[in-house]
C-alpha cells in the first residue's frame, strides 16, 4: 500500500489546518515533505484536490468531496478500535460533549464529576457554545440541543421538556414595580438576546388565547447565561426555560412574574449523535447516566 495512508492522513491535516506549514509542524514534517506527499495523491487520484496561490490554499470541489469521505471513513476505523478496546474493558477513551452554556453550567456540570467516578477510563471534554455545531464536522460525539431538531441526520434520546418562565429579580420589582399584565411590559426594561435567530415578541395567554406581544427593552445579552446573570443582576425582565432559572427561583435571587398569562409553552431537551449501527460504548454509557441522573426542572 506504500505511503497512501500517510498521504491521505497529511491531506487531511492541511485540510484542517488551510496551509502546507501548519500541517507539517502538526506533523512533525518538513513543508516539502507535505508538498511531495499531496503531489503524490492528486496523481494517484488523477484530481487536483488543492487550490494554491501565493497567498492562500483552498480545496477544489473533488477535494471538499475527498476530505469528508475520507474523514469519515477515518472516524469508522478509529470508532471499530475503540469497540475493540472497550469490548472486555468497558467505556474508554475521550467523549466529547457540545452543550449551550446554560444547559452546561446548571445541569450538566453538576453531575460529570458522578459520570466519571463511574467510568474512570472515560475522558471528557466539554464544550460549552451557543453557536450549534455540525457533530459530524466537529468530530462531537454527543451535543444537547434545547428546542426544535433540524438535523435528521442525527439520533435523538430526549431528556426531558422544560417550560417557559417570565423572571425579574426582588430588587428590579422594588424600584420598577411589579408588571400585573403583558401591557405593562411598555414601562419596563425586557432582557432579549441579540443573535440572528431571536425574536422581538413574547407569548401570553390573553382572554383565553395566547397572543404574540411585542416587548421593549434596553439591554440585548448574547446567550442564555448573559442574560440570566443581567436579569439576576437587576437589569429588566426575562424569558427563560425554567431548568435555566430553577435554583434562582429557590434561593431567591430570581421570582417569575405574569404567571397568570404564561401561555404554558415549553422547549424540548435532546441529546444528539451521529447514528451508527453500534454507538460507541462511551457514548451509550453517557446517554444512560444521562437518563438515569440527569433532572431537568419543567
């Protein structure tokens, strides 16, 4: 077979690092060697898999092709080794995790500590981001997603739902006043988000309907978390899901208004992964702890 495996792994490296210099020092190659090596593949492939330039490299389309299909194959074959190294030992090996801050610091960190005590051989790593990430691009192997699933490609085990809550702090309350329907939102300061996908209105349930209200405010937070801790902090009015705010709302930092008009909707809770005819033993223990620990407050 020659050197083809190592020049598909080196296609793959400056793939990922988008120049022949970072690959090599990934490698621990000289830049020519890269050059050689990649020379070598597109000849064997009879296609051009690179685009270069003085100043910048970019994969041709054949090459885009390449990369994710040799990508995949790669993740097959280091997924066959892990099933046979875990088969008499048990979970093994790195599991990475892709949550949104929120879910992440108030119900998943709180219990990996627990995960790891039961799998001692199993390495986490943890990565907490409100931008929703390709698991099969980022290599991932379990992602939480709060709200509608988009990406049919993926399995599903969901975790639990968790209903929609309006909050404020007892401080905000004192020097505000406290808002007693939708329409006296128009005196107060609303929390929203400033991402792409946010909307600028707010459900309540209005004489036996629910209504779409528009919501003013002068404070935008970027994630969940941001404007959890600004809505603690005394800034204005919320709208979080309730495993979000659950222990605020206990020890009081926190208390929910208009609950009279919550319109009762909620957002679902899954755990994501790519679909294999056999998941990796890592990965089916992290979704069992999940179900069997994990308490999402609705």
């Amino acid at each position: 077979m020659d050197n083809r495996f190592g020049d598909i792994e080196t296609f793959l490296m400056v793939a990922v690092e988008g120049s022949f210099a970072a690959a090599a020092k990934a490698l621990r190659l000289t830049p020519s060697a890269v050059s050689r090596s990649i020379a070598r593949l597109e000849q064997r492939l009879g296609v051009a898999l690179l685009r270069r330039t003085t100043r910048s490299l970019a994969l041709t389309r054949e090459g885009v092709a390449y990369r994710d299909r040799m990508s995949a194959i790669l993740a097959d074959m280091i997924e066959v080794e892990n099933g046979l190294g875990e088969s008499g030992q048990g979970p093994r090996g790195l599991l990475r995790i892709n949550a949104s801050p929120s879910f992440g610091a108030h119900c998943l960190i709180p219990i990996l500590a627990r995960f790891r005590e039961r799998h001692p051989a199993v390495t986490v790593d943890l990565e907490l981001s409100d931008t929703i990430v390709d698991l099969v691009e980022e290599r991932a192997d379990v992602a939480i997603r709060i709200g509608p699933l988009r990406d049919t490609r993926l399995r599903a085990k969901k975790l639990g739902h968790s209903r929609m809550a309006l909050v404020a702090s007892p401080d905000y309350l004192a020097r505000r006043g406290t808002p007693r329907t939708p329409d006296d939102l128009d005196g107060h300061d609303c929390l929203r988000f400033s991402f792409r996908r946010s909307v600028d209105s707010w459900p309540f349930r209005v004489g036996g309907r629910v209504v779409q209200r528009p919501v003013p405010g002068a404070f935008f937070g970027n994630s969940g978390e941001v404007v959890r801790q600004m809505a603690v902090a005394g800034c204005g009015i919320a709208r979080h899901g309730r495993f979000h705010v659950a222990q605020d709302l206990r020890e009081g930092r926190l208390v929910e208004v208009l609950a009279d008009h919550n319109p009762g909707d909620g957002e679902d809770i899954h755990a994501l992964y790519v679909p294999e005819d056999r998941a990796a033993a890592r990965i089916r223990a992290f979704l069992d702890f999940l179900e069997e620990v994990l308490v999402v407050e609705g």
